[in-house]
C-alpha cells in the first residue's frame, strides 16, 4: 500500500481547532490540499519525502485560516486607494487633509473620501467649512460607518439637491435654520449622489482587489462574507472562480436584487467552497455612529430613537418573501429596537429553519436582555466586529449612557447559546486579526485604556474568540467541516502565528501577527523570516511569497 506523502509539514507547532489547543500535537502534515495528519512530529515523519516541504513554527499557534464574516471587499479595496480620513482628530484637520488632496490631484472630476468621524469633533462638519477649501469641485467624503456623506455645495448642486428637496424614505438631508441643505445628507438619502463617484474600470478594481486579497492573507484570511451589490457580486465571482484569486466568498444579495434572485431562482448555499451565495442583506436601521441606530429608548440628553430603514411590518413580509424563495437573510441592525424588530421578522418566517443557510443578524451592538435568548431559540446568527467595541466606546457611553455596559454583548449572547461570528465590517475598521482578537478577550484599546475594559462582563476568551472566526463562519457558510478546523481530511486553509497565541497576556494578542497562510495545501503568505525551513530543506522546495 502506497502511503500519501506530504507536501507541507509543520512542525514545532502549536495546533489549535474545534475550541482548543489539540493535545499531544505539535505537527501537521498537508498534502493534495488537505490535512493528512496532526500529531507528534515523530510520528508524522514517514509522511515527508525529498520535495516535502518542512516549515517550523518554532513554538507558535498554528490555527485554521480565518474568515472575516461581514466586509466589503470592493469597497475596502478602492479605499485603500483613495482620499483617507480616518484618524482626523478634529474638522480642521480633516480640511487640511482635503486641501492637500486636491492640491495634489488636479482636475474637475468629483473627489470621493472616507472615514471621518465628527462625534468628538469641537466644530460640526458642514458644506459652508468644506466650501471653503475646495471651490467649485464635487467633493463627498463619506463618514467612518458609511451611513453618512459630508458634502460640499458643487455637489449638492451636481446632485440636484436644493431646500425643495424632499427627504427621501429612510433618509435625511440635514438642514438649517433657513431650510438649506447643511452637507450632511444621512442614510437613503446618500443614493442620490451614487452617480457623481464613479467606480475605477474593471481593471483597476482587479489590480486594487488583487492587492487587498494579498493584506488580508497577511492576517491569516482566506475567507470572506461579502456585502456588496451585484456588480461587486461578477466581480468578486470572476476572480475568485476564473483568476484563483486566492480567497473564498460567501456572496450576500443586496436588497436591490431581491426581484432579479428570486426570478431566475437564487437560493442561499448555491455554489462551492470557493465562491457561494448567502443571504439577503437587509437594513433595519442605521449606525451609533450617525445617530440613526433604532433605539427601544431615547438617546441620552435626546428625545430621538433613531431611524427604522425599513418599518416592522415591511420588513417581516420581506424576510418572509426572501425565505419561500430560498434565501436566508442577514439583517443589519445595531440598535435595540433594531434588533427586535429583525427578531420579529424571522420569527414569523418559519420557512428560514428549512434553509441550507440560517439567518444572521448584522452588529448587534445593543440588545435588551429579554431578546438574548431569542438568537438560540430561533437559530440566528450574531455577526459581530470586535474593534467596533473598542473604536466606538467613547460615542457608546455618550450616546447610550448607562445601556452601553451591555452593548456589544458577545459573552452574554455565548451564554445564551447564540452562534457568534466575528468579522472587521472594512472599509469601516481594517481587517485586523489580532486587533481583533485583541477587542474580544480585552474590551481595551491597544494602548490599555480603560483599565478594566469596556463593558468588561462582556469579555470572551481567546478559545472563544478563536471559534468565531474560524469554525463558527465555517458552519454557517455551510463549509463545515471540510473548512474551518484542523483534522485529517479538512482542507487545508491555515494561519501560522509568529507567537504561542495562549501565552501571550490579553493585551498583548494585538502585537501578535501571522508568520503564514496557507490556502488548500498552497503557502500564499509568508513575513520575512518569521519562519523557518526544518534543517535538511532546500529552500527551493519552498511555494509562498
């Protein structure tokens, strides 16, 4: 009997799957793109042969490859390309930031920037500021959580929009004392400036995206569950089937394209590991960051509750459309009332427990505590994004007050038996491993503060954290088990650390980085020298970057 030989062999390592460090392992062997084995490296030996491949881990955490369970690919990809606002502490910076822009990158062609946040900002953004600096060229520079555009008035104008305009349904055009558009234009109402920013020629989106698919095997990533509309939807399909972009996609439908879906018969878990349909993305509501997040109470200091996207009964007979047409749903919602209210809705949808994927709620970033058990007892998912804890703590406490120490719940939601999936929702935070992981176990930004952490009885440990990146985004893209664990027969899509993650101090997982990706047998990331080839490798037999 001829014995399969291996074409990767780890060793030195520190496996962990299924919830756990894996006793008595220190090695994996990888061959045909799948796991052969995990155990002693003794044992696993007569695997090898002479165009074996041996990379030693020295000591550190090897880890299914992680998924990140809400991004936006496209848009994440153009960002990094594009006018960046995310750490401007004040508006006058942020202006500064423009001006420069615009100096360096003439014309008269609209200029498009992203990731400002005004919430502690001591002067308001407004059209009037950004006139100011940029004359009689379109400029709209999207806020930090993409649900509000700052806008100047040659965009207001190329836009058509003036004190008659109406608001549109689920949106708002902010306004002064004389009924003049303010700039800042909120939610729905961000569709009427879609045509001024034009998207880059295929080409160069598959240039930018080729790239950002290279940063997100830096952390380890080999999956995504995308939210985006139909053309991101070819896009990401062509290269992920057509160019081996090296990466899978769990491939949301927007709720544009829910008439085309249904028509030509689209249902949630067509397709294969590599690129696959997922559910329905739905807005319940807006974002904490906006104020437009639908509150069950008043915000603090406020008589406002926040904006419903969509209203309750809409969107039950939505989730009740999508489901006798074979679509799960993924329903944004970060407010309480938000949330409840999507509850609501896939519990009068019966039809969703017999889908080949289950519904998910979006952020979940505050949940009244009758709805914690609601998640288990109906089979939905919580996709949630650690760093938004930490990034947004200070507007959480100002705009919640005493609700925040039980916002971001993710130990209580664990504890109410809830399925947990994490992800980065890039472009809004960067699709960072460790500093999510990080965000998990500590509630703490990285420098320490707050010393107890945010909502520290929120807290989940490393093995926890872990699962719902790898395992947990695997189940419920319908991949489990072949993805998202460590055992014979598994694909083998893996994250080698640089470090033993489990003896690292909670605080000190964000200085943690990944030294390997290996993607169906194939090493598609490697930094530096943080590896090592096993003693008697040429390093001729190696494969990565």
């Amino acid at each position: 009997m001829v014995t399969a030989r291996a074409d990767l062999l780890i060793v030195d390592a520190r496996p962990w799957s299924d919830g756990a460090p894996l006793p008595d392992a220190d090695a994996v062997a990888v061959g045909a793109g799948r796991v052969l084995a995990v155990g002693r490296a003794a044992e696993l030996a007569p695997l090898a042969g002479p165009a074996t491949r041996r990379l030693d881990a020295r000591g550190a955490t090897v880890t299914p490859a992680l998924a990140d369970a809400h991004i936006h690919l496209v848009a994440w990809a153009r960002s990094r390309a594009e006018l960046a606002l995310f750490d401007c502490a004040s508006r006058a910076q942020a202006l500064a930031r423009v001006a420069a822009h615009l100096a360096a990158h003439p014309g008269t062609e609209p200029v498009v920037g992203r990731g400002w946040d005004g919430n502690l900002w001591s002067e308001p953004p407004g059209r009037a500021a950004l006139d100011a600096v940029t004359g009689t060229r379109p400029v709209l520079l999207h806020s930090k959580d993409f649900h509000t555009l700052w806008v100047n008035s040659a965009a207001l104008a190329r836009a058509g929009i003036s004190r008659a305009t109406p608001d549109p349904k689920g949106g708002r055009l902010e306004r002064d004392a004389a009924n003049e558009p303010t700039g800042i234009i909120r939610e729905h109402a961000v569709r009427r400036f879609a045509s001024l920013a034009a998207a880059p020629a295929p080409e160069v989106d598959r240039v930018l995206l080729r790239d950002a698919i290279a940063a997100l095997h830096a952390q380890g990533i080999t999956a995504v569950h995308d939210f985006e509309g139909v053309e991101e939807h070819r896009l990401l399909r062509a290269m992920t089937l057509g160019e081996g972009a090296g990466l899978r996609v769990l491939m949301h439908v927007p709720h544009a394209a829910l008439d085309h879906a249904l028509g030509v018969g689209l249902a949630s878990g067509t397709g294969d590991d590599r690129f696959r349909v997922g559910a329905l993305k739905l807005f319940a509501d807006g974002t904490l960051g906006s104020q437009t997040a639908a509150m069950l109470e008043p915000y603090e200091g406020s008589l406002e509750r926040g904006m419903e996207l969509i209203a309750p009964a809409e969107l039950a007979r939505l989730v009740a459309r999508a489901a006798a047409g074979g679509l799960a749903v993924a329903i944004h919602a970060i407010g309480d009332r938000a949330v409840r209210s999507a509850l609501d809705a896939i519990a009068a949808a019966p039809a969703l427990g017999t889908l080949a994927l289950p519904p998910r709620i979006e952020h979940v970033q505050l949940l009244d505590p009758a709805d914690r058990p609601r998640f288990a007892a109906l089979g939905v998912v919580a996709s949630m994004q650690p760093s938004h804890a930490t990034s947004d703590m200070d507007i959480a406490v100002r705009h919640w007050g005493a609700r925040a120490e039980r916002s971001y719940p993710w130990r209580s939601l664990l504890a109410a038996h809830a399925r947990l999936v994490f992800g980065s929702d890039a472009p809004v935070e960067p699709p960072e491993s460790a500093t999510g992981l990080c965000s998990a176990v500590t509630r703490q930004r990285a420098d320490g503060t707050p010393a107890q952490g945010f909502a520290p009885a929120e807290r989940i440990d490393l093995d926890q954290a872990l699962t719902a990146y790898t395992e947990s985004a695997a189940r419920v893209s319908g991949c489990w088990p072949r993805l998202g664990r460590i055992a014979p027969g598994a694909v083998a899509d893996l994250a080698v650390w640089d470090t033993d993650l489990h003896r690292l101090a909670p605080l000190a997982l964000t200085t943690a980085r990944v030294a390997a990706t290996v993607m169906e047998g194939a090493v598609v990331f490697e930094r530096g020298a943080a590896l090592g080839e096993a003693a008697g490798l040429a390093a001729a037999h190696g494969g990565g970057r």
